[in-house]
C-alpha cells in the first residue's frame, strides 16, 4: 500500500515537469521570436542611418559585420548580467528556500 502511495506521488511529480518543461520552451520559444521581432524592427527603423553607411563607402559586408559586432556585444553584455545573476542567486539559495518554502 505506501509503495503504490508513493508511486502515485512519483507519477503526478513527473507529469508535472513535463508540464513545466513544456512550459518554460514555450516561454523560451516565445522569447526568441520577441528577440527577432525587437532586432527586425532596429533595422527598419535605422534604415536611413543603414543607407547613409551604405553612401559614404560602406560595403554591404562591412555594413553586416557592423550590425553582427552590435548584436554580439548585446549578447555578451545580456550573458554577463545573467551570469553575475546566477551567482549571486546561488550564492543565496539556501536563504531564499528557507525564506519562500520554511518560515
């Protein structure tokens, strides 16, 4: 009887992260397409400093590399912040579980 109390506990943990795994790559998913939207309009909306690059001897490459070196400076600088976050959240785990979960 308590091993199939237990089985029953140990289904219903795992349903639910299932649920939450397909969760968190919907919100990651959804994420990604924010992220393209938020980039695709940037350029639109820099078309004319684009075009203006473009006139004063730019290449179309030299113009790309330019945009590629912008968003991976914005991705190295979003990559620190969640690093410094993930340390400093696990350096302060075991009084964030106790303040949320104990007292």
């Amino acid at each position: 009887m308590p091993s199939q109390v237990i089985d029953g506990l140990l289904q219903n943990i795992f349903r639910i992260k299932n649920v939450l795994d397909a969760v968190i790559v919907i919100v990651g998913a959804a994420t990604l397409l924010a992220l393209l939207l938020v980039f695709a309009l940037s350029l639109r909306l820099r078309q004319r400093e684009l075009q203006t690059i473009f006139k004063l001897g730019c290449s179309r490459a030299t113009t790309a590399y330019l945009l590629a070196a912008e968003i991976l400076i914005i991705g190295l600088a979003a990559g620190v912040l969640c690093l410094a976050a993930v340390f400093i959240v696990d350096a302060q785990s075991s009084d964030i579980v106790r303040a949320l979960f104990i007292n």
